[in-house]
DNA sequence: TTAATAGTGTCTTTAAGACAATATGTT
DNA sequence: AACATATTGTCTTAAAGACACTATTAA
C-alpha cells in the first residue's frame, strides 16, 4: 500500500492512541488437510492387493488429517491442525507456517472457507478461527509414528445426511437435518470418531438462515466436527463448481483413471469415465509414457497442461 | 455445542490459563452495503425525466454507502460502514449490529466474502476486519443529510480493469493489471473518488497467488479501495453464477424489465429479456396487478415465490 | 479365452444465447 | 400513427448425461 500521509495532528493523536481500548480476540488459523489415499482392505495379500481380485485397480477414499492434542484444553482429543496467530502475520500466513510446521508442505492451495467466531466456542475465552481448506498429495507426506504429546493420522471422511423435521408454511419455513461424520483413522483399526451436527435452516424474509450445533462431539475437540463439516463440503460444492483442485492430489505424471478415481472419492459418487474424460481434456496433455504390467489394457500417462491452469 | 465436560485438572489448568500469553488483535467487522438508484440525468424536468426522451423509463446504476470518518485516522476520508468487534459477539453479529445502527436495516442477507488481515493495513496495530456485503432497497433508506461527525452518502460504483503487464513462461507467469474504482457521489456533484489497485498473479506450482496494492487510495481511508473491489467482483461473480440476491434490491411487488434491470446495473451488461424472462421465470409469481400510465405497454407486476426461494 | 481396465462415438437432454415477431399502452 | 416498452416463439450452440461399442494388455 502507498505510505500514508500523516498530519500532525494525527501524529500525536496516533501516539495517545490505546489500543487496550476494546476487547480483543485471539485468532487462530485452522485447516482442514485433505488427501486420497488407498482403502484398506482386510482380505490382502502381501502385494498389497486381495487375492481374489489381484487385476482390481486399488480403490482410493478421501481422508482428513487429524491431530491428538497433547494438552489441555480437549487433551487426547482429535483436533485440525492450526495455531494462533502472530503479529505481523496474516492469517493466511498463519496457516502456511502451521501448514509447514505439521506437514512439510510448501507450496499448496489454501483456500479460506470460513470463519468460527460463535461465543463459548474455545473454553479459553474468546477466540476466533479462520478455517482453511487444503489438498495435498498424501503419497508425499508420511505422517508422524506419533508420540505422548504428538500424533498425526489420516482418517477417513464419510458423512451423512439425514432430515429430521420440515416446516413450511407461507411466509416462514425451517428445516431441521443431522449429519453423521465418521472418520476412521486408518493405521489404528479400533479408533474411530462419530461426531453429529444439527443444522437448522431458516426462511425469513426470502432469506436462508443456517445455524448449526454440534450435538455429539464424537472425541474431537472444540467445535471441529462443525469446521470438518463445512470444510468436506465446500470441497465438493468447489469440485462441482469445476475448480481444479483436483489436481493437487495427483503427482506431476498420472493415468486418466487415476484422476477419475480422485474425483469420484471426493464427490462421493462415480462418473461416466466418457464424460469425464470429454470435462477434462482441456487440463492434461499427454506424455509418451504408458502404464504397463496391471494386469490390462496399459494406460497412458497425462500431466496438467498449464496453459489451462493459468489465464 | 453440547456442554464440554471438564476434568477436575481441566479446570485447574483453565483457571491459570492465561489468555495474554498471545499476542492479540483488534477485530473489526466492515460492509460492502449495495443498492441500486436512479442515474441523475443532468437535462431533466421537474418530473424527474428529462424532456426529449420523456416517455424513457429511468436508467439505474450500482452504488456503494460510504460514510466520512469524523475522526482519526484518516479523518475525512471516506470508508465502508462498520465497527469494531465486541466480546460475546460472532463477527456477523457484529456486522448486523454495525447495519442496523448504520441504516436501520435488520433483515438483510450478509455475504461474508474477505478477511483482511495483512500487517500494516491499520496505522493504529493489529486490525483485522472481516468484510461482507449486503444488498439492500436503496428507496427504503435514506441516507443521513450528514453532520460535521457524520455524513453517509450514496456512490455510483464503476470499475474498470487493463493488463499492464504478461510474463508467461513454461512454468512460471504473471499477470500484472491495473483495476480503477470510480466512486461518485450522487448528492455532491463535485465529489469524485478515483482508487487504483494494482493486483499481481502469479503462477506458481500451477497455482494462482494473487496479491493486491492500493496504489493510489483517491481518498478513501485505510485499505478500503482494495475492499469495496473485492466487494465488486465478489458480487457480479455471485450473481453470475445464479445467486437470487438481486431481489433483495426489490420491493414486494416489481415488473419484470425493473429486476432486470436490477441484474444489469449489477452485472454490468445488458441482457436479452426473451432469455432473462425464462432464466427467473421460476423465481417470481405473477400477480393480479398491472402498472398503468408510462407512456408505453403496461406491464404485469410480479412478486417474489417463496418455494423457489426456500427448499 | 477372459478379466479388467482404456479409450471413442453418438444420441439425448438441458441451458444459454441470438433474434424475429407480436402486443398494448401513451402521446 | 409513432414511440416505447412488454411479451412470446423459435432457431442455434454448448455442455452434460447416458450408453453402446471397440481396444489392449496380463493371466
């Protein structure tokens, strides 16, 4: 920004100026990392792959990294990664460094979903989240063995939907829905979190009034089951919406198949491999390289084609 | 949330917690309040039409509520409605109490749509201000006539953009441009505040990162002219893609050349009303009442339905 | 040969854009 | 009648969805 002019006047102003004045907030940036990585399956052989289907493609499923708090509050709870902010930080500065901190990466999309400031939601007091969204390439990061005060996992991320009341009348509706999140943490079969959201949607004057409660926090701290919620799905209404976010999951060469696989673990539905390829065609190029030994027909290897990317 | 059920260490932990172990900011939240007024036509009758083309209907235009700071910093200059957040309130809260004061406007729909946290942006510290922009009936409020503390004015909003500069190789590129924000007070006629920001994409990693710079605020306080042209493009690409907030610039009851209009003075292009017409033909109801006596076809006047609204 | 995936062609449906044509008031 | 806007119909184009079909490898 231009250097500011300062008057005088406003010189000496500025110095008796105490911005103790007003009650401030902490701020925190929090992000929601997401990845794809291979669904476990319990009938494998050594290869990695079960014996009855050794062609089968391995199946990939969306996961959300997860982070044990080793202190109070919430401690042995589940919790995003973030951290507070510092001075001289924007808060999307603050979750790079985080991002960093906790996984190594450097160079990701962030995006900024929204923003957590509901009174009582931090028992420390007054606190304020600004939640991002990320996608990175899970092959990449292994995360932490893990440790008294710190572990990381992946789980993975179902969640449901369920109508549990609907009134509507002229002027004034409301509908009630709980969603289920389930996340399972891969490398430890017996844990798993069910957390349970209430959202409750408004008609008032032509407009949508959304406020949702976590009613079971299913072992996750603060009100991160909520942030969880709204960070899976505005992954997929962006995805829906076209951006390329995708990608980010993918390394630098991949097989068609292998992006449609990623797409379809985020969306939560599959597609037509002939429409999918048609919506696509313009991001990748081709490469001289194919795929061979998996038991088929060799696929041929694609990489972003940055002339789409960047316009 | 469901109450957090704390161990007997917990809350001995919580009472020696201490909050100001952080360093913290001052939160601030800041409106984008749009509407849409008549354009003033310099050679016009009593009747407010000018007499050539006195069978036209009036023309109407995007504008923007700015409000002159009666105080430092920057006094005198002009910037976006709001305030500074209090304990116990979300930043929303904040936002709507802030309108409400501001315009007497309670029920309008608040789009959260920016964090602006970069250090520097406020000469008094650390200010974050979360920004969300509104539309509202311009005809149900009237702007304050202003005092020597306070003066609220409608502006004419117009935005123009020019590449100043492409650096494009393989895997890097950059897109330099220039944006101007023209802002003209509809009620002062010699008040005009002409900002340039000057915004820098960069490819990285088949990433965009998009940086912005006031480069010459024209007047308008803090980072504002950065805001109010994020507001901007925020809003057409809302609408754009569908988002029924246009009618929150409508009375109860509107014709259809009105609301379209209303899309046009917002998206900045003129459409084709066969194809506007069938675009929100499920939005609206035809009602029993026709408008009479403007020197042309009378038209039906439509209103708002709620089921497409709400579902 | 067969299982499994890779890849192409084309028909249908839907939405958007362009534009011509008709309708109905006031002046 | 002329003007200005209101309203409808239809042709074209582009994108999305459905589905049938062909291709190529390893086992």
């Amino acid at each position: 920004m231009e250097a500011y002019q300062m008057s005088e006047e406003e010189r000496v102003w500025l110095e008796s100026y105490d911005i103790n004045r007003y009650d401030r907030p902490s701020v925190a940036s929090d992000m929601a990392v997401f990845s794809i990585l291979e669904t476990k399956s319990r009938s494998c052989s050594k290869a990695g792959r079960s014996r009855e289907n050794y062609r089968k493609d391995p199946e990939k499923g969306l996961r959300i990294l997860l982070i044990r708090r080793g202190s109070f509050p919430y401690r042995d709870c589940w919790a995003l990664p973030g951290g507070f902010g510092r001075v001289g930080e924007s808060t999307q500065e603050t979750a790079f460094r985080e991002l960093y901190e906790e996984t190594g990466v450097r160079d990701a999309y962030l995006e900024p979903f929204a923003i957590f400031s509901e009174a009582g939601r931090d028992p420390r007091g007054w606190i304020i989240s600004h939640a991002f969204l990320t996608l990175i390439d899970g092959e990449k990061y292994r995360v932490h063995e893990g440790s008294d005060a710190w572990e990381a996992r992946w789980f993975s991320v179902h969640v449901e939907k369920k109508e549990t009341g609907r009134t509507v009348e002229a002027q004034y509706g409301e509908i009630v829905s709980l969603y289920t999140v389930r996340l399972q943490c891969m490398e430890r079969d017996n844990l798993e979190l069910t957390a349970t959201v209430k959202e409750r949607k408004q008609f008032i004057a032509y407009h949508e009034k959304v406020t949702c409660e976590v009613v079971e926090s299913g072992g996750l701290a603060f009100d991160h089951a909520h942030i969880i919620l709204c960070a899976f799905l505005h992954l997929r209404s962006l995805v829906e919406s076209g951006k390329p976010m995708i990608f980010d999951l993918m390394p630098e060469v991949f097989t068609l198949s292998e992006l449609q696989k990623a797409y379809e673990a985020v969306l939560g539905r599959s597609l037509l491999s002939a429409n999918f390829r048609r919506k696509i065609a313009d991001w990748v190029m081709e490469t001289e390289s194919i795929v061979e030994g998996a038991g088929h027909r060799p696929a041929k290897l694609f990489r972003r084609n940055p002339d789409r990317f960047f316009r």
